[in-house]
C-alpha cells in the first residue's frame, strides 16, 4: 500500500488493488492536484464550508462525508464521532475520525480532532496501525496532545499533519512536537509505501507536503 501526503490533513492512500482514496480535499486542492485523476473513495472529517460542497469531486462512489460503517471494493471503512474541541464541539463543531482498513492495514485518519479520545472512541477504532495525527494546535490539538495520544493508542507508526506551512501559517511548527519525540524519521518525500510484513523502525515519520 501506499500513503502519499498532499497537504494540511490531505492525503491519498492506494492499495495494493490499485483502489484509491482521497482525504479532506478542499475544492482548491482537488482543482490543482485531482481533476484529472482516478479517485475511488473520498472522505471528509468536518463540516467547515469549503467541505460542505462535494460536487467538485468526480469520484467512483459517492464521498463519505457521516459517521458509520462502509464498504468499498477491497476497503473498509469506519467513522466516529469526536470533536474539533474540549467542549463536545460547542466551539468548532463535530469531526469525524475514520479508520480505513485494507491489506491487513489500519489507517486512522483523526482528521481535526481537538481532544483526545476517550476509552469508548479509542475502542470503537480498535488496534491502529498507522495513526495520522494534528499537531498544529489553534483549531486541533497541539505537539504535546499530539505526544499523549501517540502514547495513549501506540500506533506501529505516526504521520504528523496539520502543522504550519505556507498554506497553513497560523498553525504551530513541527519543532513544537518534534520536542517531545525520541526520533523521528524525516523522508523528503511525499510518499510512503508500506506493507503489513516490513513496517518502518522509527514511530514517527514525517512526510514532506506536496503543495
């Protein structure tokens, strides 16, 4: 399978079917990067108003965008309820998380999570082996968050995303969570291929932004 980061809490993941699924796309995003491209499955994590109109999206089924159990060729799909805040969304909304099960491999995307999950969540997500997590604060969860939940489900493996970039500035610095990681290995690269018999050493890897 292969995971390749686009940007923000964009991503594309590919099984080893050649099925592929498309995360959290704005509009801007999918005009400049998947007009022309072969997507399968597409999901939304949160109801911010550039998401809320999927039309732009050509896809083979139509997008995820509600909690729930799905199933799409060789993928299998759940999403839970959570929230973008401390304060069961009051502030910035519900979000959901999903994790994506294929080749032996569970993908949890924790979209725009602002808490951390609780014992029924974390359960509901069962045993994750690649976790996609946000650490750039302001609107999600901070590093140091970001670090007791990586402890808290202790994935095989950690992709940080949501973190400041020139298309997201208002978010913190990867420093800012890199400070309380052991080792982090860092690809410059936007892809990562993985398959259930050789995963990565490092617990942390962090893939370059295509955009």
């Amino acid at each position: 399978m292969i995971i390749e980061y686009i940007s923000e809490s964009t991503f594309v993941f590919k099984t080893s079917l050649g099925t592929k699924i498309l995360t959290n796309p704005t509009k801007e995003i999918y005009n400049t990067v998947f007009k022309n491209s072969s997507i399968d499955i597409v999901t939304f994590s949160n109801a911010y108003s550039e998401y809320n109109d999927t039309k732009f999206i050509k896809s083979t089924f139509s997008p995820v965008v509600n909690c729930g159990d799905y199933s799409f060729r060789d993928v299998k799909i759940k999403g839970i309820t959570s929230f973008q805040d401390t304060y069961k969304g009051h502030l910035r909304g519900e979000n959901i998380i999903f994790s994506y099960f294929f080749d032996n491999i569970n993908i949890t995307h924790l979209g725009y999570l602002g808490h951390i999950p609780s014992k029924e969540q974390l359960s509901l997500l069962g045993n994750i082996d690649i976790l996609l997590i946000p650490i750039g604060g302001n609107f999600t969860i901070n590093g140091k968050t970001a670090f007791e939940i990586i402890n808290l489900i202790k994935p095989k493996i950690s992709i940080p995303m949501l973190y400041k970039s020139p298309s997201s500035s208002s978010l913190d610095t990867i420093d800012k969570f890199l400070i309380y990681v052991d080792s982090c290995y860092k690809i410059n690269d936007n892809v990562l291929e993985i398959n259930n018999s050789s995963f990565p050493s490092e617990n942390v890897i962090l893939l370059k932004s295509l955009l």
